[in-house]
C-alpha cells in the first residue's frame, strides 16, 4: 500500500474523573463510626428507661389509688354511723384501729385519716396506748457488715441455730 500520508489521529483515553478532596480517610470513617454507635445505642437507651420510668410511676400512682379506694371503702362500711337525720359522720374510734389494720400488711405505708375542715382524725404510726400516743417508725435496712463481718455473723447464726 502507498503511503498516502495520512496520519489517523491518536485516541487520547484519558479518565478525566476528577478526585474530590477527601475529608477523612475510610479509616477515619470507620474508627468515627465505631465510636459513634455506642454513644447512639446509649442514647436511645436513655430514651427507653425514660419512658419505662414514667410507666412505672403512672403504675404506683394508679395502685395508690386504688389502694385508697379500698381504704375509703372499708372506712365508710365500719367506721360512718348514722347523725343527726341523714348526715353520716365518721367515728374516730373506731376509724383508728381500721385504719391500722388496713395498712399493717404493708410494713412502710402509712396513712393518714383527716376531717373536711383539715384536722388529722387519725394515723397509721401512731398507736394509743395507757400512757398515750406512741408514734412508730419503721426500721431501716439493715447496713451491710462487709465480706469478712457477714462471713462471721452468718458463722455465728449457724452456731447459735444449732444451740
């Protein structure tokens, strides 16, 4: 073949994709991910135990209630007798001892009785008694001895169980 004289352009392929500046390595991204997870995990943990708590509270204020009702009813079933035509007044003589009866199962509950004009009629803790009123206060826990003192006073209980 002659030589024309001819030359073919060359194909320049070039990838003419242009870098963007990275900010951070993928190192850096998986290091920031890694920690971030657990912060994220927390927080939505402390977002769970909020709602919990407040379920929890709205279930004790409800068994209040509840408890109170029962208490009201069985006041107004032993303690209202009959007044002057059809008034019913509450006798505190006989609300006291109810009253005490009614809150023993439960060792820390106490529970006061008062009068529409604002006057305590009566009180779980406090008992009559020949001398007058004693007030009760409930224990507190027991504190903890430590590992060696529980170790010689559980020892001890054994001895004297066996005594």
């Amino acid at each position: 073949m002659p030589d024309s004289g001819y030359i073919p352009p060359v194909l320049e392929i070039t990838h003419a994709k242009r870098e963007r500046p990275r900010f951070a390595s993928p190192l850096l991204r998986r290091i920031l991910l890694v920690n971030a997870l657990p912060l994220a995990l927390l927080v939505a943990a402390l977002l769970y135990l909020d709602q919990y708590q407040n379920g929890l509270l709205e279930a004790e204020v409800q068994a209040l209630r509840e408890q109170a009702r029962i208490y009201a009813g069985a006041l107004g079933e032993s303690a209202v007798r009959e007044g002057d035509g059809d008034n019913a007044q509450l006798q505190p003589d006989l609300a006291r001892p109810l009253l005490r009866r009614l809150t023993e199962p439960t060792p820390n509950a106490q529970a006061r009785l008062y009068a529409p004009d604002g006057q305590l009629i009566a009180d779980s803790r406090v008992r009559e008694g020949a001398g007058g009123a004693v007030v009760t206060q409930p224990l507190p826990p027991a504190a903890n001895r430590g590992r060696v003192l529980g170790t010689i006073g559980s020892i001890y209980d054994q001895l004297l169980a066996a005594v």
